[in-house]
C-alpha cells in the first residue's frame, strides 16, 4: 500500500493563507488577547464522541492525535498507525477533533468504526492545541489509566513497531520524554533531523521507502539532547502527573494555557529538565512528517477578525 496525498502538502494550506491586517487597533488586540486566554482556560465540550475499547493486562500505551481538518492526511495516519502496531503492549488511539468544519468527522469515524482500542472526540468549539493536549492527557490518566501517552500530529506516517520501540526506550531512563527521528524536524529541533545519520536520505511519502529507512536506524541508542518536536512526542504517565502546570478546581492543566498553539512542548520540556528529567531523542526510530498542514488556517469563529492563527 501506498499512502498517496490528492493534494501536495504546500496545496493544501497555499490558497487558505491571508495576509495580517497592517495595523488592528489596540482594542482588538486586547479582545484578542482575552479571548485567546479565556477559550484556553475553559473546559471544552464535545459534541460528538465514538469509544471502542477491549480489555486487556498489557500495558496501556495511549496516542492522542490531535486534529484540525485536512482529512486527506488524517485518514493515511490512521492507516499508518494501524499497520504500525505490534503486541507488545495494549495501544490505545485517542482522535481529538478541535472543531473541523470540513469532512474530517464522518471520514475518522468510517476509518476506525471497525477497529479495536479507538477513541474518537470532537469539541463542540474550536480552542486551539494546547487545549487539546491538556484534555487529552487528563482523559487518558483518568479515563484509559494509560501508562505512558504521546502526542502526534496527524499529518505523519509511523512505520512497523515504532510506538513500542519510543516505549521500551523510557524504560530506566527516569522521568523522561522521547521522540523520534525525522524529514522535518522544525527549525528549533535539528538533532532530529534523519540527515544526520542518514546522509543519503531522500524525503518519500511511500511505505516502503519509510520502511527501508526506519531498518537503517535500527543499530543507533537513545541519546539526550535539549528539546524534541511536538509533532510526535511522549513519556510515562507520571511525568504528566508529576510535571503539571497549573490546578483550578478540578481542572488540571498539564501544559501551560497561554500558550495557545505554539511553545507549548518546549515549556513542558522546560519544566521537566529543571526538575531534573530527561529530554530523549530515539535515534532508532523515524516517523515521517509532512509538517504544518494545519499551520495559517484562519480561525474567524470567535470574534470577527482575521489575525488569529492555530496551529
């Protein structure tokens, strides 16, 4: 199988950008500035929800993939997570909708309907990621009592046992986060760039070409580094629960709110290597990643302008 794109990652997000506007007044920015505050604080509702689950005594690892339209990338990694899993562990996959206005609803719910250990939730408003995490790790410490949990984005494609590799490579590492290799690794996370183990790389999309690049890693170790993309990270529960931002009543905030969309990892990692944890880099693994899909769609549904950006 071959995960084929109808369109190319830069047609996607090309015709949907808009320019900022040269000089909003100061009172927009202020209602901005609030709104933005105030729509991270609250706890979101859902509007539509799908769970499917088996039991089972093998850990639970739990993948939140968090999305904002472009089903085209989201249905190839729901494929690709599928053909990746081992049994090793109970995988348990949490799709976190963020208010898609396009198709993306029905076509999760028609990939994962016949599946095992799925969890579909679609938020009634849209709030931005860093709200998506922070439920999406409360749901799955308290509702999946989840072991260990990552966060992906959903333009990316895992190769064969790469979860559970991330997995075993926490173990004994103390409090820690992993992540893995990959083609776009952001500009503030170059140690993970694939180049620099495999010089002759060339980016492909097609399943077997991230095969064949995932078995070249295989011989590379775990090594510590500063930070690693949130485009596809995790670590055991506890560091989670033992690294939260910030309580209010019941709520719990694992990641700081006032960060909307961006920054968010890197404040969390911030936190976990003051507190003496451990930032990791899986130098075994790859995950491709197209990278930005999501990036400069407009968000107008709150108040009416047009500079708010999510990621």
């Amino acid at each position: 199988m071959s995960y084929v794109i109808n369109h190319s990652p830069t047609g996607v997000y090309k015709n949907t950008f808009k320019r900022l506007p040269a000089s909003p007044p100061f009172c927009s920015f202020l209602q901005i500035f609030l709104v933005m505050i105030f729509s991270n604080l609250k706890t979101p509702s859902i509007s539509k929800s799908f769970e499917k689950l088996t039991p089972s005594k093998l850990p639970v690892v739990a993948l939140i993939m968090s999305v904002f339209e472009h089903w085209e990338y989201t249905c190839d990694a729901l494929r690709s997570y599928f053909l990746s899993l081992d049994d090793r562990y109970q995988y348990i996959l949490v799709v976190i909708d963020d208010c898609s206005l396009d198709k993306t609803s029905e076509y999760i719910v028609d990939e994962i309907q016949n599946k095992e250990n799925v969890v579909y939730l679609r938020f009634k408003d849209n709030g931005g990621l860093t709200r998506l995490w922070n439920y999406g790790v409360d749901y799955c410490l308290k509702r999946l009592q989840a072991e260990y949990i990552f966060l992906v984005n959903n333009d990316i494609l895992i190769p064969k046992g790469v979860l559970g590799d991330l997995v075993e490579g926490l173990k004994n590492k103390g409090q820690a986060v992993i992540g893995p290799l990959t083609n776009c690794p952001g500009f503030h996370q170059k140690t993970q760039d694939v180049r620099i183990f495999l010089k002759d790389y060339q980016p492909s999309h097609l399943d077997q070409d991230i095969e064949r690049v995932s078995q070249s890693l295989v011989s590379h170790q775990v090594e510590d580094v500063d930070e690693i993309n949130g485009f596809f990270w995790g670590g055991y529960c506890e560091v989670f629960m033992k690294n939260v931002f910030w309580r209010w009543g019941k709520t719990v905030y694992y990641f700081n709110p006032f960060f909307r969309n961006l920054r968010n990892e890197r404040e969390f990692q911030g936190r976990l290597r003051q507190k003496g944890g451990r930032v990791l880099l899986a130098a075994n693994s790859f995950v491709f990643h197209y990278k930005d899909i999501s990036m400069n769609r407009v968000n107008t549904r709150r108040i009416d302008h047009k500079w708010i950006y999510r990621k």
